[in-house]
C-alpha cells in the first residue's frame, strides 16, 4: 500500500510539472522583447567586458547588427571560454554562478542570439523548485485529510502565477534564488524533525548556504533569520553541541565563498549597490511608501490580483468563528514560524534595501508568501463544514487565483473604454492627442499613481491604455514593434542618445536585426550635422528614429524631416525607455 501511494505520489508531482512547463514554454514563445538586465544577464555571461557601451568605438559611428548580437551570444571561438564571467563579475555587483549556468547555456546556441537559453535554464531550475515547494507545504499540511493530494494542488497552484511565470522567462537570477530559498527552508524544518544533527542534512545546508550566497546577496537576509531562529531554539534548548555543528557549517560555507569570491566584499560594503542598500536601510522615512508599493506589487503578481480578496475572506472566517464560538486555530504547527519569519524579514528588508521598487527583488519569497496565505485559508475553514464542501471552497479559491488575470484585463477593457483601447497613434503628435483624451474621460485614479513616481502622466496613461495583467517581462505589447523594426531592418537607423537618461540596453534587441545604426550620444541636433550622419546612406525609403528619455522629440524630429527632404513623420511605438518613429 505504501508502494502504491508513493507511486501515486510521484504521478501527481509529474503532472504537475508537466502542466507548469507547458505553460512556461507558452509565456516563453510568447515572450517579445528583454530587459535591460536581461541584456546584462547575457552581455555579462559571454562578453569581454560588463557593458557594450565601454568600447570606444560605440557612439557615433555606423555599426552593422553583428556588432550589436555580439553582446548578446556565445560566438564559435568564444565557446570554450569561460574566464570572463567570473572576471565580469568581478566588476559589477552581483556574485557568478547564475552567469556561470547561463553561459553554459548559451554555449548550445552558438553564434545568434536566443531568449530559450535563459528560459530553458529557469524551466529546469522551477522544476526543483516546484518538488521542493511541494515538501514544504507537505509538511505544512500533515495531519490534514488527503493532505498529499492538497500538498499538490496548492504547489501547482503556486506555479502558475504571473509572479512564477514572470520568474521563470525572466533572464536573470532570482529562479535561482527562489531556489536556493526553497531548498534552505526544506533543510532547515528537516532539521526541526531531528533529535540530534545529522551530518548530510548539516552538509546541504552548508552547501546550499555557499550556493544561494554566490547566487545573489539579498539570499543572505533569509538565511540570517533562519540562522538566528535557530541559534536561538538550541540555545533555549541547551543543545549546545547541535548548536556548534549548526554554527560551524555555515560559517564554514561563508568562508567558502568568500575564497570562491572575495570580491562579495567589495560589492556588499564598498561597491555602489551596497552602498546603496546601506543608504537605504537607514532611511526610515522610505520604509512606509515602499512597503505599501511592494503590497501592491505581491497583490498583482504573487497573488493574481487577488491579495485583497483573500485578506477579507480571512477576516470574514475568523469573524464567523468568532460568532459561533469556534476555536479560531486547532493546533499549533511547528514548521509556520520558520517560514513566516524569515520570509517577512526579508520581504521588509528588500522593500526597504532594493534600489527600485520591482518584482524581481520579491519574486524569490513570493511562492512562500502566497503559500502561507494559502495555508492561512485552508487552516482557518478546518471546523466550520464538512469536509468536502470546504473542498469545494478550497478548490474555488484556487480557481478564483488562476482566473482573475483574465477578470482583471476585462475590468481595466471596460474602464479605458473599446475606443481608447483601439485607437493607435499614427503620429509623433498624436501620442499626446491620445493622453489627453483619456485624462478627460477615464474614470481611474490616476493622480493617486503619480504622487508616486516621476513618470509622465502622458505616459502613465497611455501604459494604462494598453495594460494587460500578465507576466510583466513577457512584453506582448512589443509584439508589434518588434516585428515592425525586422521589417525594416534594411532602413538606416539613428538613436539620438540623452546620456543622462541612459537605458541603451533596453532596446539592444532590436538593434541586432538592423542592418546599419549610429548610436549618437548627446549630439547637437541640426540640418548640418544630420547631414553629415546620413552621409552616402540610402535615405530614399525612409529612416527609423529612436529618441531616449529627455528630449524635445518634436524638434528633433522636424529637424531630421528638413535637414534630410523627407515628408512624413510616423509615430511606431513606445519601447521601455525611448520612442521609436518612422520618418520618409
């Protein structure tokens, strides 16, 4: 019998992540465009130095595509060539071994650039984070009735919001990170089963606290909470041998690492991002404005949009049990503090430490939080029904997560309103033809959004006019640019840079299908020195125009037109952190 329910076992969690992978690829294939860092990520694992923009040969001079997708690839003769990742890495500020799997990855892709290296590496790495989520809410959930097969709804459930989607086709390290997490918590409440240390269990531990710290640096705020929880339980308990092992192994694995990589120093005190979190951590007037952003931000993508509900769905359990007299919570679970704790400490310290406020700096604890509310709900309902039709409640909830995206889109469709959400701007003047519209006739909240940022309100509404809740790096909305820039790829391209607005590596990627561009760094913008740029270029089917951040794009535009005998001015898109137009 226990063969068989083993068996069983195994089959569920296959599904499983047959069901996420799937999913994974779709979000992939429909993956459109990169981020900036996404473009690190790559330029980093395979290039001889950190930023493209460092060679003196970049600005203002034609380069073809290839000087572009160099950045991007492993080229043959690069192939077996591994020294600048840890050399890059040693210049920037993160520690190497994600750049060390992805340029592995990247070696099966040789000579072209490929959004499936990345995407491929974090499908594998959620596959062990999924079996390792799955332990934890097994033991979370032991003692409940068909307790494995909830243990597996919920972690599947896990898997498929747009936080974990958006984790796994972003190409960056916080899979890894999640996973490093994942795995250090599983250890750690294995050990809570254990009368005394077991030295594999200690020996993971401390291999698994060497991987997660030459991962990524905010992994150590986890660690530390877990590590003072459990100082603290063999203090109280007088284990002061257990308490020794435990010390020893994970001051062993810093030691480790910091031989791997002494340069973790450098980067956590000395470097600006470490300076940068240090500022920020001491910043408590930050503290309040960033936890309430990083809420809104779980709330969309951890939780499907559906934070709010759930919370007042608590609320509403806890009042009817008190009603009726029923004890709120059974039984104490020994494994809930050593999650909860760890996993809201460094929720707080990452909204208060993280240069930005984005979902990439929560996404590694997002899966714990979701599946602590979870547990929350599915603890609460115990006493109030029978069981099946709790069931039936808990299955709803589930069904309510995974659809509410789609509920979401449509509610946002019917607020802009179906003329808004067709209407496409057709010149660089309409752009804000079209934001002035919408200021006047939606009925959203948008002064609320700008008290908080420095992003246009022109902007703002026009992101709002093409929002879609989805995972946010999957770029559907660069869909139509990108296939307009291959279009033309044979047309000369001029990027007219503010170097105080810098963001180049946001729009890197279509770069490498244009057949001639000149990246021109805080030119002074007339007839004669246009003249000069386009020089024996053939501008005769038009040119493409991308304008960064901080610029009168209207005046420049008009200049081009004059300065080159062109006639029209067509406004293609907005990408990440320029404007891109068609003049012919």
């Amino acid at each position: 019998m226990q063969v068989k329910n083993k068996k069983r076992e195994i089959v569920n969690v296959i599904i499983i992540l047959i069901i996420q992978t799937i999913v994974f690829i779709v979000a992939g294939i429909n993956k459109s465009y990169i981020h900036m860092d996404e473009a690190y990520s790559l330029g980093l694992a395979s290039y001889y130095r950190t930023d493209i923009q460092e060679n003196d040969d970049f600005y203002n001079t034609w380069h073809n595509k290839e000087y572009f997708s160099d950045y991007l690839t492993v080229n043959e003769n690069e192939k077996n060539d591994f020294s600048q990742v840890y050399e890059n890495q040693k210049n920037d500020v993160h520690p190497p071994l994600y750049y060390l799997l992805l340029r592995i990855a990247m070696g099966f892709h040789i000579d072209s650039y490929s959004k499936w290296s990345g995407i491929i590496l974090n499908i594998i790495i959620y596959a062990f984070i999924t079996i390792f989520m799955y332990l934890i809410i097994k033991k979370l959930l032991q003692g409940n009735d068909r307790y494995k097969e909830k243990s597996a709804m919920l972690a599947l459930v896990s898997s498929l919001t747009l936080s974990s989607i958006n984790n796994v086709i972003y190409i960056r390290m916080y899979a890894l990170s999640t996973l490093n997490i994942a795995i250090t918590t599983y250890l750690h409440l294995k050990l809570l089963d254990k009368e005394e240390n077991n030295y594999k269990l200690l020996l993971a531990i401390g291999i698994f606290a060497l991987i997660g710290s030459l991962t990524h640096y905010y992994y150590l705020f986890y660690l530390a909470m877990l590590f003072v929880m459990f100082v603290i339980k063999y203090l109280k308990e007088k284990e002061y041998k257990e308490l020794g092992k435990y010390v020893g192994i994970i001051a062993l694995a810093g030691i480790i690492s910091l031989i791997i990589f002494p340069y973790s120093i450098q980067h956590m005190f000395f470097g600006y991002r470490g300076q940068g979190v240090i500022s920020n951590l001491t910043d408590i007037s930050k503290f309040i404005i960033s936890i309430c952003e990083y809420i809104f931000i779980t709330n969309v993508y951890a939780f499907n949009n559906t934070l709010f509900i759930l919370l007042i769905f608590i609320v509403g359990v806890i009042i009817y049990k008190k009603v009726r007299k029923i004890k709120i919570v059974e039984t104490k679970n020994k494994y809930v503090k050593y999650l909860m704790l760890p996993t809201f400490f460094y929720a707080i310290l990452v909204a208060i430490a993280s240069p930005f406020i984005e979902l990439r700096y929560m996404m590694p604890v997002c899966n714990l939080i979701f599946v602590l509310f979870l547990y929350l709900v599915i603890t609460l309902l115990k006493n109030i029904s029978k069981e099946k039709i709790l069931n039936k409640i808990i299955i709803g909830v589930y069904l309510l997560i995974l659809i509410m995206p789609f509920i979401s889109n449509k509610i946002v469709e019917l607020s802009i309103g179906e003329d808004f959400r067709n209407e496409q701007e057709s010149s660089y003047s309409s752009k804000t033809a079209i934001a002035q519209k919408l200021r006047s006739k939606t009925s959203l909240p948008i002064e609320v959004v700008s008290d908080f940022t420095d992003i246009s309100m022109d902007d703002i509404l026009l992101y709002i006019k093409d929002f879609k809740l989805e995972p946010e790096v999957m770029y559907s909305n660069k869909r139509n640019i990108s296939k307009m820039i291959r279009d033309n790829s044979n047309l000369p391209t001029l990027y007219i840079l503010d170097s105080n607005h810098n963001r180049f590596l946001d729009d890197i990627l279509l770069f490498t299908n244009i057949n001639e561009s000149y990246i021109a760094k805080d030119m002074k913008c007339n007839e004669e020195k246009i003249k000069e740029v386009f020089l024996n270029k053939d501008t005769s089917q038009g040119i493409l125009i991308f304008i960064n951040d901080g610029q009168r794009n209207d005046d420049i535009l008009d200049v081009i037109k004059n300065g080159l005998d062109l006639k029209n001015i067509k406004y293609l898109d907005r990408l990440n952190a320029c404007d891109v137009y068609l003049v012919n």
